[in-house]
C-alpha cells in the first residue's frame, strides 16, 4: 500500500455545466478546483479544504495573490463544485466520486497491508527459527587446524588427500 494515491476525474468532466460555466470566463478556478480534489486526495481531508491551504494551492492555479484565491473559491461555490464551510470549504460530492480516498478507507487498507506485512515477516522468522534448529552446526574456530604453507607438518596425521 506504499504507493501513490489518487482521485477520481469523471471523463465527463470538462463537459460538466459547472464547468463550462467557469472555463471560459475563469479558467484558473477549474485549475484551482483540480488542485482542491488533489489536496483532498493527498492529505486524507475527505473533501474538506481549510482556508489556510489556499495559499499553497492558489500558485498551483496560477493565482498568485490571496484575495485571487478567495474570489475564486467564491465563484467555485456560485456554481455549487465547492460548499463553503467555517473553516475553509468541502469539494462538493469528493466522498461520492472518491471513496478511496476517505480517511477511513485509506486507514483501513494501511492496516490490512500492515498486518499482512506482519504475517509475512513472522512465517519467514518461523523458516528460520525451524531451519537452524535442523542445521549441523558450524565448526567452530578451535575446532579447525589452521596451517600456515611454511609450517612443519612432520609428525601430523595424514589427511589422506595431500602430498606425502
């Protein structure tokens, strides 16, 4: 579940009423309503987008100043695609089209892929545990006889594979 989140765009988006009612007069509020799904998106807010984030998703539009923004976000809700709440205002019917996208839903698959990953780790921890009970162990350093080439041999056992 590590990987990129998303929303949903309706291919009928740019055909939308509330759309082409701004697309042509304000196209920068069309960016900035793409910018709002997107944020939503991202930081898990289920629709819901605080007036302080207005200044990073503005430039995003191409609108640099903040009462830019605000005049925007108004038309955004004249034509009913954002409801303005206190606090900020709620991308209208975010949770309808994206409902992956809920705090919730995401939450749960985090939790999901977390527990798997549990599971997983703990049946190859299990594989361990069990193969190094059935291992011979390994000789250890005093078990070995380390020679060095210029080393006087006579008088050891032969090994049977060297020379005599």
């Amino acid at each position: 579940m590590a990987g990129t989140r998303w929303v949903r765009l309706d291919v009928q988006y740019h055909t939308n009423p509330k759309i082409t009612a701004l697309v042509n007069a304000h196209p920068k509020a069309v960016l900035l309503h793409l910018a709002m799904c997107a944020y939503c998106g991202q930081e898990l807010t289920d629709g819901f987008v605080p007036d302080r984030a207005g200044s990073q998703l503005g430039p995003r539009a191409g609108l640099q100043r903040l009462h830019a923004i605000r005049a925007n976000i108004r038309l955004l809700a004249e034509v009913g695609l954002v409801d303005l709440v206190p606090g900020g205002c709620m991308v209208h019917d975010f949770l309808v089209m994206n409902p992956q996208a809920s705090r919730a839903a995401v939450e749960a698959e985090r939790d999901r892929w977390r527990s798997a990953k549990r599971d997983q780790r703990q049946a190859m921890s299990n594989e361990d545990n069990l193969s190094e009970a059935n291992d011979v162990p390994a000789p250890t350093r005093h078990d070995t006889l380390y020679l060095h080439p210029q080393d006087d041999v006579t008088g050891l056992p032969s090994t049977g594979g060297g020379r005599e």
